[in-house]
C-alpha cells in the first residue's frame, strides 16, 4: 500500500530534549515537506526536500533540523524543543516534476512540549 | 510570496443541502495549482479537488465542484447533498512551484442531520 508513514504519532516532551519525529514514503517520491498545524493558522511549511541531500527552509525553519540521507526517509529534528513548538506536524511527499502532483500526507504526530 | 485567505473559520449545512466554501488567493506567478483537502476527524489530510489555473473549465469530482475565478484570484468549493460524512476542516491551498504548498488557515465544516 501508497503510503507516508510518521512516528511517532503523539509524543510529550520536556523543554530542552532533543527529539525526533521519522517520516518515510514508500512511492519513491523526490519531494518530501514537513508542515506544522496550529488553530487559525493551518498548516505551515517548515523544511522541503527536492532529492537525496537536497533541503530547504520553508516559511517557519527555526527550531528545527531536517536531513536526506535516503530518498525515503526525511526525519525532523528538535534540537532543544521549547513549549511553542507544541504543534500537530505532517510529512508529505510528491513527485517533484510538476507542481500539479497531490502531496500524500503522513498520519500527524501530535507533539506537547512542556 | 504567495497568501491563501479562507474568510469563513466555521459554518455549517443541513444534510441534502448545497454549501459553498470561500478561498482568496495571491501570487504573482503565471501558471499554479489550487487545491481544496479535507481533514476529518481523524486528522487524516485528503485531497478533494485540484485545478489547474491555465484551465478555464471547473474542476469537478463527484459532489464537490469549484468555481474559479482567475482574474478576481477566487477559488470556491462547493458541495452538493452535504452528507454527514462530510462534516471536516476545509483547507484550501496554492502550489505555484513543486517547493512549495501554501494553505489557508481552514474552514472547518459541520453537517447537521
């Protein structure tokens, strides 16, 4: 079956303990993206990746580290997480040929940070 | 830079009855993508309907239908014979690249039976 995995999906934390969240595809898609979802806010691009070692900032990157090592895998990294951080995060995928291909959507990681 | 605006945080439709759901957009490029995902309940991030912005005929998939509107930077959904499974938050979103999905802040959705 097509589809994005994330884990974990709920995590509560403490401020200052590094995390991370895992987000894989199984559809060899190059363009993967971390979202963050907040009320009255929808979702927001964190980082994106276009390929294998190829990352980007999205429109809210601080505080957070991503990596592509493996064309399947784009976990996201929390150095230091802070209580404003307490979010519900979405990895997505897609070809990256044409901005017309539908972005698969992982299950969400409900995250607190106390 | 590109803004997606949904005005309307909730509203609500009789069972059978038709809605329609409000999305302004801006961008500055030519050619785009706009897209209307449905997140239910279970948070799960569903593609609705897509269009295409060099297309001038509307996108339909089943119930769901929008009406663009290109030159007033309009991108509406509406839903026929509201069913009560379609009680959900509503995104709209603009994709004028592969980098990048823009999203609305939500217009969440109940069906009353």
């Amino acid at each position: 079956e097509a589809q994005v995995t994330q884990n974990p999906r709920y995590l509560i934390t403490v401020t200052g303990k590094k995390l991370t969240v895992t987000c894989s595809q199984n559809m060899n898609h190059e363009y993967m993206s971390w979202y963050r979802q907040d009320p009255g806010l929808g979702l927001r691009q964190i980082y994106y990746s276009m390929n294998v070692e190829v990352t980007d900032k999205g429109d809210v990157p601080e505080g957070y580290k991503v990596s592509r090592k493996e064309k399947r895998n784009f976990p996201l990294i929390l150095e230091s997480p802070s209580p404003n951080q307490t979010s519900l995060y979405f990895c997505a995928s897609s070809f990256r040929d044409r901005a017309y291909n539908e972005q698969f959507f992982g299950p969400g990681t409900r995250l607190t940070v106390l | 830079a590109q803004t997606v605006t949904q005005s309307q945080p909730e509203m609500s439709v009789q069972e059978a009855e038709t809605v329609t759901l409000s999305c302004t957009y801006d961008t500055s490029e030519s050619n785009y993508y706009l897209f209307w995902y449905k997140q239910p309940p279970s948070r799960q991030m569903i593609l609705v309907i897509r269009q295409e912005a060099y297309k001038q005929q509307n996108a339909t998939e089943n119930r769901f239908s929008v009406n663009f509107q290109k030159a007033a930077k309009s991108f509406s959904l509406k839903i026929s014979d509201s069913q009560l499974g379609d009680t959900a938050m509503y995104f709209c979103a603009l994709r004028a690249s592969a980098r990048q999905l823009t999203f609305g802040s939500g217009t969440q959705l109940t069906v009353l039976p």
